[in-house]
C-alpha cells in the first residue's frame, strides 16, 4: 500500500503512478514501480494531479523542483489510461 499525494488515499502500488527522482537526479515516471531511486506516488485520478500541483507536495517530498515535461508526461498518462 502507498499513499497518494494528491488525495492522502492509501491504495495498491499497482493503482499508482510513481513520479522517480533517480540517483543521478533526474525526474521521470516510473510507470513498472521498480526503477532505483526516490518515488512519490499519485492516483491516476486528474483532479489528484491538479491537487498535487498545486501544492507542491511533490517537490517537496522528492526535494527537487518537478520540470514541465514531467507535469506534462503525468498529464498525457492519465489521459491514456482513461
């Protein structure tokens, strides 16, 4: 179980996505879960990704400030799954 960022839900690994800061320091998605480095974990849910942006909860759980591409990325996931 982890929990999302975006609405404090805790869910299964496997119903998140994974935004991964790896050791290097590089910010990416990790949608298989098992790439090395730090993750914070979202709902597929775009109003958990709106909520999450907002407040910046990420940055601060990775420590680092989340690029563009990679809100962008989130964005065109989500809308895939859906």
């Amino acid at each position: 179980m982890r929990q999302c960022l975006g609405c404090n839900e805790h869910k299964p690994k496997i119903e998140l996505v994974r935004i991964l800061r790896t050791p290097e320091g590089e910010i990416t998605l990790d949608l298989t879960g098992k790439k090395s480095g730090r993750g914070a974990y979202l709902c597929k849910d775009p109003a958990c990704l709106k909520k999450l942006r907002r407040s910046r909860r990420a940055e601060a759980n990775l420590g680092v400030a989340i690029p563009e591409e990679v809100w962008d990325a989130l964005e065109a996931a989500m809308a895939e799954e859906n």
